[in-house]
C-alpha cells in the first residue's frame, strides 16, 4: 500500500472492493449505527445509555475515577517519591484545557472506553493542552515500522487530522489485537438486546391491557363478519390499562379459553432482574450498586465497595498511569523519574470509624504523620510539628532485643534500691 501503511482490514473493512450504498453498506457503516442482535434490534452507545442498567454503570465507574486525583511524581534516589508540581502536572492535576476539568476528562474517557472501548487523548504541540477526541471520529492505522498513526475527522474543520502514536494517548477495554480495545456493548450486545426485547413484549401486554391470552368460543358457527364484531366489540371492552382488571360479561353462548401464562409464571419480573444482573456483570459492578438489594447488609456493602474499587477500578487506572507516563513526559522528565500515579485513597474513603482505627494504626507505626492524616481529611496542618513521626517504644531492633531487656531489666533493679556491692 503507499507509503508503506497496513491498514486494519478487520477493522475498516476494506478486503472487498465493492460499493456501499443503504442495500449493501460496509460493516464499518453497519457498527457505526449499531450492531443488529439475533433477535433483530439494534444496540448502539445511546441507545444503550438510555436502558438504565448500562446508565447507572457506566457513570458509577465514571464517577469513581474522576474523583481521584491524578498526581505527578518522582523517583527519589532512596527509592522513596515526592509530589512534582510544576508545568508537568498543571495540565493533569489542574486544567487540561480552557473548556475541562480534570475530572471532566477524566468521566469522558472512561464514558469512551466503556460505550466505544477506545479513548483517544491529544497532547497538543509544547503540551499546552490536552483534548479528548471523540472516539467514533477516529481510525488507527498501523505503519510498516510497527507505529500506529491516527486519522481524527475534525467536525469544526472538516477536515483529516492525522497524528502519530507519541501524540495520542490511548486508552483501551480489553482487546484482542492490542491495537484496538472491544467496547463493553459490542461484548454485552446480546444481553443488552434480551432486556430491551423483554422490555418491548412487558409493555405490549400493558397496551394490550390484559395479563391473559386465550380465545372466545360459541357453540354456532359464525361468519368472518360476526367474528369481526365480537373480536371488536371484546377488544373495547378489555383493551388498555384503566380496563386492566375489569370483569367481562359474555352472553350468547360465548366462552373464554385461557391459554397463556402469567407474568409469574413466565418468569418475566426473574427474567428483568436477571437481565440487570447480567449487565452489572458485564461491567464489574457489585449488584447493590444498580438497585438490586437481595442480601445485602452494612458490613458485606462496604466490603463489595472496596472490592470494586481494588478489582474493577484499580486494573483499569493501572493501564491508565502507564499510558500517561510513557507518552506524557518528556524523555528529560521520565529520566528524572517522572510518573504518574491516581491518588486511591479518595476512593477507598470508609464510614468515619474505619478511617479513624487505620490513621491508629498507620501513625503508631510511624507510617502517617499527624499532618498526612489531615490532609487526606482535607483538614489544615498543625505546622511543622505535626511532621514529625512517631513509633510505639515496644518496638527493638531484633539485634539488640536482648541487650535492650538487660538494660530495661537493670533499671527496674536499680530503681527499687537493691545495689551490688
């Protein structure tokens, strides 16, 4: 191909050269709009937003990384850290551009690599700004160096903006590839589809305002026409939902047959609650969180939301840091160790008694300081003294544990008056 590029035929499609029209479109056209499910509905990111399920999951996990400060620091040669806050960390900790907040940013590309599975981030020319680029504008080309670069179709200027790898910081759901990530909608398609799918057949029985579905019978044959008019004259009477649980009176001979099944025993209520299940899981996320309840309690609550955060949050942030601290800083940054880190503890807040018996603990082990523990409580400092680190005196090097206890021994003795002579 010119200029040596090795286009993703699996992704755009371009094996056959054959024309696409409304008859015959190609698949990137097809997936653009929505895949179509087995069962014949299409499932696209907004329509996908709008089934609540996807909704409340997708903004808790959102939600849950745009909290957390993304923070900038660098290797000590003691093999400890400390926090950078120069121009490197403006942009990531304070403004990525005019018009976003950090954690604006932040909620885009999780929203992006959750519906689309891709997050595309533009550091521009000197790292003046960062800007996130709508993923469905986007194609990724592989190089024949091994490269990607990245067409973006700029709505504004109408025109092909193409980047290279170390301009684009991309963030991507699982991938089979590892060039581009598979959304959680084209892997929870089907899922998705079943619960709209059910959710069609739950408000057409409402429309048609009955529970039951069965026949009328007479005893005499009738025509077309008088069929006609008692299936007219049945469907006034018992259509819609104000009519839901009246009484129909038959006359004439007529009888009514039931031949259905009721809601609860066609399982659809099991069937709605299983689907919300299923796409909980999808995500990762604990059942509590989307509304479904059964069993839970203050104690396993609290143990699911931490979990959700170390299993679900901390891989995919965990990708994120890397990302950002390979592409972000500057080789003279990165030599100086620069990196970049998401502050975890803002997510992983607990009721106020749990925080109180970790800062125990983590300042009698001389772990936290008084000022460290306030400042995760947004709490003003105490000056310089509430710096300084403190450790139980129980605690003795293993090496001198026995010349410690003679001399701790010796000194009781001492003091009670007894002297050798």
């Amino acid at each position: 191909m010119k200029g040596g590029e090795i286009i993703f035929e699996k992704v755009f499609n371009k094996a056959e050269k054959k024309p696409s029209n409304l008859s015959t479109p190609e698949r990137w056209f097809v997936d653009l709009l929505g895949g179509i499910s087995t069962n014949g509905i299409s499932v696209t990111p907004e329509l996908a937003l709008n089934l609540s399920t996807v909704f409340k999951c997708v903004l808790i996990r959102a939600g849950t990384i745009s909290k957390m400060p993304l923070q900038t620091f660098m290797k000590c040669e003691n093999g400890g850290k400390k926090r950078v806050n120069d121009d490197a960390s403006y942009l990531l900790e304070t403004r990525p551009n005019r018009l976003t907040t950090p954690s604006q940013l932040k909620k885009m590309m999780s929203l992006d690599v959750d519906l689309w599975g891709n997050s595309y981030v533009l550091i521009t020319k000197k790292r003046k700004s960062l800007k996130r680029l709508e993923p469905w504008l986007v194609k990724v080309k592989l190089m024949s160096d091994g490269s990607l670069n990245y067409d973006y179709s700029n709505p504004i200027t109408k025109r092909i903006e193409t980047y290279t790898d170390d301009e684009i910081m991309h963030f991507k759901e699982i991938s089979t590839d590892g060039i581009l990530g598979k959304s959680k909608i084209q892997i929870a398609r089907e899922t998705i589809s079943n619960n709209k799918a059910s959710n069609k057949l739950l408000s057409k029985y409402y429309e048609n305002g009955t529970l039951a579905k069965g026949f009328l019978t007479h005893p005499a044959a009738l025509g077309k026409e008088s069929k006609d008019n008692i299936k007219k004259a049945w469907k006034d009477a018992n259509t819609g939902i104000e009519k839901a649980y009246e009484i129909p009176v038959l006359d004439a001979g007529l009888e009514y047959k039931d031949i259905s099944m009721s809601f609860e025993d066609a399982q659809f209520l099991s069937l709605n609650k299983f689907s919300v299940e299923e796409i909980a899981r999808f995500f990762n996320v604990p059942p509590y969180m989307v509304g479904i309840m059964d069993g839970a309690k203050f104690n396993n609550v609290q143990s699911q939301a931490m979990d959700f955060v170390t299993t679900t949050i901390q891989p995919l942030i965990t990708d994120w840091e890397e990302e950002i601290s390979y592409k972000y800083y500057y080789t003279t940054e990165k030599q100086k160790g620069y990196y970049c880190k998401f502050n975890m503890a803002v997510a992983m807040r607990a009721d106020d008694l749990s925080r109180a018996d970790f800062y125990t603990k983590m300042l009698d082990s001389g772990i936290y300081s008084l000022n460290k523990c306030l400042s995760l409580e947004e709490e003003e400092s105490i000056g310089d003294i509430g710096d300084r680190h403190y450790r139980s005196l129980n605690y003795v090097d293993l090496e001198i544990m026995n010349e410690y206890q003679l001399n701790k021994s010796k000194r009781i003795y001492e003091k009670g008056g007894v002297k050798n002579e």
